[in-house]
C-alpha cells in the first residue's frame, strides 16, 4: 500500500506529443499496440485533463515494483482514495494481471486506460483502439522538418515507424532500436528476430528458420514455433496469408520496417521497399492477402498491389498487360503499382492500372 501511495503522487513523466489519428475517447479503453507505438504517450497525454488527486498511473513494467502485489492491493487502495476517477494502468502483459484487474472494474472510476502489447487480450465492456506505429502522413507532422517531399521520404525510409525513432538524428536510429529489443525481449527471441530478417518479404519457413538457429544455439523446434507466434502477437512480425490458401507459407514483414535495418547489414531495397508499402496498409484495417502474381491483394476493395521501386512506366503498363487475366480472375478492378517516383495509368477492360510514386500513394490512402 505504502508503493502504491509513492506511486500516486509521483508526477507524471514529461513526453514529446503531437495529435496523432488516435484519440481516447470511451471511459472504458484498452490499447493494444507494439513497442514503441506511442501507447505510454498517448495515456500520458490523455492524463493531462485531469486534476492530479484524481488520476492513479501506474506502469506494470517498472523494476522497481511487484506487479502482483500492486494489483493485488489496488482494490483496497482505491476504497481508501475515492477520489482518484480516472484509472491508468499501463505495459499489461498477462492474463493473471488481466484477471485481477477485473476484481477492480466495479470501484468507483469514472474512466479506466488500459494498455498492453499482446493482441489476444480483450475485457469485456472495453472499447479497443488498435495503435499502430507511425504512418508516412504521421510520420511528417512528427517529424516537423521543411524538407522537399524526396527529403522527407528519403528521412522515412531512414528512421522507420517507431514513435521515438522520429525524434532522433538518423545515426541514432539503430541503436534506439535495438535498445528497444533488449529492454523487452530475451536473448532468443532476438536471435530468432533476426533470423527472421533472411525473410523479410518472403514465405516464411518456420523449419529452415530452426534449422539455421540450430547451428548457432541450443533450441528446440517447439521453442521456434512458440516465439515466431508471440512476436506476431507483439507487433513485432505480421505474417500475410495467400490468399484462397491458407494452409500456403505465408510471407513475413515487419510491422516497423526499421527494425530490418537494426537487425542486419544485408541490404535487399526491393523487399525493403514491398515491407514499407505493407505497413502502409494498416490503415485499411482489414485483412491483407498475397497471390501468386501480386504483393498483396484486399478482397474487399478489389485492388491489387505491386511494389517495384524502380520500374519503368511503359515495362510497368507491359507487365499489366500480361496480368489482367489474373486480375480478372481475382476480381480486382483496381492494380496500383507503387514505385520511387514514376507515374502513369491506363485502363484495360475496366481494370485500372496506377503508377503512383510512394509518397503520393501514401498521403491519398
């Protein structure tokens, strides 16, 4: 009781924030983003509305506390502090701590923020809001430099997603990040990350994954399997099924595309570049496929995606050409050909082919 009185009258930590698409505005909130998403921010900030002996922030990550006990004598010290309304906890990441912040819902709160980054958590009678890393749209207002739209994409491309990430110098990027790795995950589960990064934009075989893994540590193939599935359940990997297959491999991204350039030196800028046009699709918020012949496909919206960097309008249009049987065969109305800076359109048959520039793509989605 004594640490969760020094807890309530600790200020609350200053941060860098700006508006971002998000806002939290239900009494009832559970956020669930990866690392480095900006959740802690966007709590804090959020905070601010209230007076000081109304609020109650508490951050389960930290050292210096039991979380256990915290939650176990939270529900007496709230009887005991009727004047704290507003409830934050932060950094959940169990269901035994689900389960005993339950026991504590029927106090006398008049609005409980919770956040974790483990997607399978749900509460009843909570609102979620899904918080994805940075966007590019995001991405530039954080930034806040008066570069030249090819400076500005050029920076994205350099720092990634991560909310912190947009506030630092270039040559500090990679080390916040892998700062960030080993602060909330262990030894293996980084090793298995950066075996992952050999299959950035590819299938991925979770057997020839062990298979490296083997001949570098002790590892049992359950063990692969059982972190590959937490660090998609973190936010850290998204794995695309294909689509009409779901039983096929299913190709690996990360959910910050910075993360490939702190995990390895190899270079590959064309599977690069298909990663940091996927994280763009997050603001669909619907499921997103592969095929065959096309990136991604969203059978919702009938568009198919390439992503060739590089590529010559009139080969693109060429290449169109040969692949609108498929898209027929889809039901895709819509091919969008996102590249560095080349443009273009033709139609054939009802079928639209675009040739949009990333950064003009990005800002239109």
């Amino acid at each position: 009781m004594d640490i969760l009185n020094h807890i309530y009258n600790l200020p609350l930590k200053s941060i860098k924030f700006i508006d971002r698409k998000f806002s939290i505005s239900s009494p009832k909130i559970l956020i669930i983003g990866p690392s480095g998403s900006g959740k802690t921010s966007l709590v804090i900030d959020s905070l601010k509305r209230f007076k000081n002996e109304e609020k109650l922030y508490i951050n389960l990550s930290d050292i210096r506390i039991n979380s256990e006990q915290i939650l176990d004598s939270l529900a007496d010290f709230l009887s005991e502090n009727r004047q704290i309304k507003t409830l934050a906890i932060d950094n959940i990441n169990s269901e035994i701590q689900v389960n005993k912040i339950t026991q504590i819902l029927d106090k006398n709160l008049e609005n409980i923020i919770l956040a974790t980054d483990k997607k399978s958590i749900n509460l009843p009678n909570f609102k979620i809001l899904n918080l994805n890393y940075l966007d590019y749209e995001e991405f530039i207002a954080f930034f806040r430099k008066n570069f030249d739209e090819d400076t500005l994409f050029s920076q994205f491309l350099s720092h990634g997603r991560s909310l912190a990430s947009a506030f630092l110098d270039t040559s500090e990027v990679t080390e916040s990040l892998q700062n960030s790795l080993k602060k909330n995950l262990n030894e293996i589960s980084i090793n298995i990350l950066r075996e992952c990064a050999i299959f950035q934009g590819q299938n991925l075989s979770a057997h020839e994954l062990y298979k490296n893994l083997k001949e570098k540590m002790k590892i049992s193939k359950d063990s692969v399997y059982g972190i590959l599935n937490e660090l998609e359940e973190r936010g850290y990997i998204s794995l695309v099924e294909k689509f009409n297959e779901p039983n096929s491999a299913k190709k690996l991204y990360f959910e910050d595309f910075g993360l490939r350039n702190a995990l390895s030196f190899k270079k590959d800028f064309a599977k690069f570049f298909v990663n940091v046009v996927f994280c763009e699709l997050f603001k669909f918020k619907e499921q997103v496929f592969y095929t065959k012949d096309f990136d991604f496909f969203l059978y919702k919206r009938k568009l198919a995606i390439l992503s060739i960097p590089f590529g010559d309008s009139d080969l693109i249009f060429l290449k169109f050409k040969k692949l609108h049987a498929n898209l027929k065969e889809l039901g895709a109305n819509r091919l969008q050909v996102i590249t560095m800076g080349n443009s273009g359109e033709l139609s054939i048959e009802g079928i639209k082919c675009e040739v949009v520039p990333f950064s003009r793509w990005a800002l239109g989605l």
